[in-house]
C-alpha cells in the first residue's frame, strides 16, 4: 500500500514563506506525475503545481513566481516551496501521486496553510 504524508504547514503572515514536503512510502518505485493542489472553504480545488518524473515542472497561473516543486526520488518527497505568500494561498494543500497516466493516484491528507497578520 502507498501512503502520502503532507507537513509543513502553519500560521504565516502575508508576506511570508513555508515549505510543504509530501513523503511517499511503501510499495513505491517511482512515479508519473507529483502534483500540488489545494483547497480553501466554499471553493473548488486548485492544481498549484505539478513535476514529471523527468523533472518537468508547471504552475497555476495564481503562484506562478512565487511557487516551486521539487522532488528527492532518493527521499521519496515532493516540497512546494511557497514564498510571497498572500491571505488568498490560505488553503488545505494536498499532494497527489500519479504513477499511472490517466488514474486518479493517491493522494494524502492535506496540510493546513493560513496566512494571516
């Protein structure tokens, strides 16, 4: 069974920086795709960002700048570097690992964001 992990969320003023890291263990070789999404109260989730296998990276137009992903296939983690941080990146940040094109992949339980003064 493959298990996602989130942390590194919190309380940050606008302004400010975090770095969510999301470690993949068990039955895992490698995968497709790694996304970011998020989500904040009453709205749809958000794809934030996303990293191929091969280390190909894109970004919604929201973080595009501010936001980078990366990946330790060593470690087995994916991180979302998070600068410039505004009220509006306050979200639930969930990352999704795709090992399969086209399967919806497995996800983890999210980490709270809050930007806040």
């Amino acid at each position: 069974q493959v298990r996602l992990v989130e942390s590194g969320g919190g309380l940050v003023q606008p302004g400010g920086s975090l770095r969510l890291s999301c470690v993949v263990s068990g039955r895992f070789v490698s995968f497709n795709v790694m996304k970011w999404y998020r989500q904040a109260p009453g709205k749809e989730r958000e794809l934030v960002a996303a990293i191929t296998g091969g280390g190909n990276v894109s970004y919604g137009d929201s973080v595009k700048g501010r936001f980078t992903i990366s990946s330790d296939k060593a470690r087995s983690t994916a991180y979302l570097q998070m600068n410039s941080l505004k009220p509006d990146d306050a979200a639930v940040y969930y990352c999704n690992m795709i090992q399969v094109p086209g399967t919806t992949g497995y996800w983890g339980q999210g980490t709270q964001v809050t930007v806040s003064s």
